[in-house]
C-alpha cells in the first residue's frame, strides 16, 4: 500500500515506514505527530483511488524524528576582467519523518 501525498508544496509518495526528508518543520518538536490530509493518490489491495483533488477520508500520519541542516551549497558569482568576486555559503533546514500509518 501506498499514496502520493502534497505536503509543505510538494509532492511524494509514501509508504509505512518510510523516513522522508522534508522542508523544516519549525513548528512541531522531536516526537510529535504529524497528520498530512491532502492524499492525492491512493493504493491497496483494492485497487487505485484518485482524488478529485484529494481522496475523502484518507490520511497519512507521520512521527517527527530530526531536524537537521543539509551539506553546505557553495554559490560563486563572478565577471571577469571587472574584479568583481562574491563566495556565500547556504545549508538548508530539513526535518526528517517517519511515515506511521496509511488510514482510508
């Protein structure tokens, strides 16, 4: 069984027991609970169901295991023959979860 789900404004598919990378998710601790409601896409053993535009009835819920920042992204600007050169540095924020149950 499995699902494709829209969270955060993006789309993945999941499946029990899945751990997932996704955009930080400031506002839920280590541990906490997570139901994600927009099931675009459903499949088990009866077959597919897909919403229009979300299967009624049909949720994912998900337990918070890290927050974590990704491996630092180099981004070098330069022009040449102006001397101008600019080195910055990003590493973005990612929360990791673990997909617990596929309810329909």
């Amino acid at each position: 069984m499995y699902a494709i789900v829209d969270f955060k404004g993006a789309q993945f598919k999941v499946e029990k027991d899945l751990k997932l990378q996704v955009p930080f998710l400031s506002e839920f601790e280590i541990g906490a609970s997570i139901e994600i409601d927009n099931v675009l896409m459903l499949k088990d053993d009866n077959g597919i169901v897909i919403g229009q535009p979300t299967v009624e009835n049909a949720k994912v819920t998900a337990e918070v295991i890290s927050h974590y920042k990704d491996k630092k992204v180099i981004v070098f600007k330069k022009k040449r023959r102006k001397g101008y050169e600019k080195k910055q540095g990003h590493r973005q924020n990612y929360t990791e979860i673990r997909i617990n149950e596929i309810i329909r």
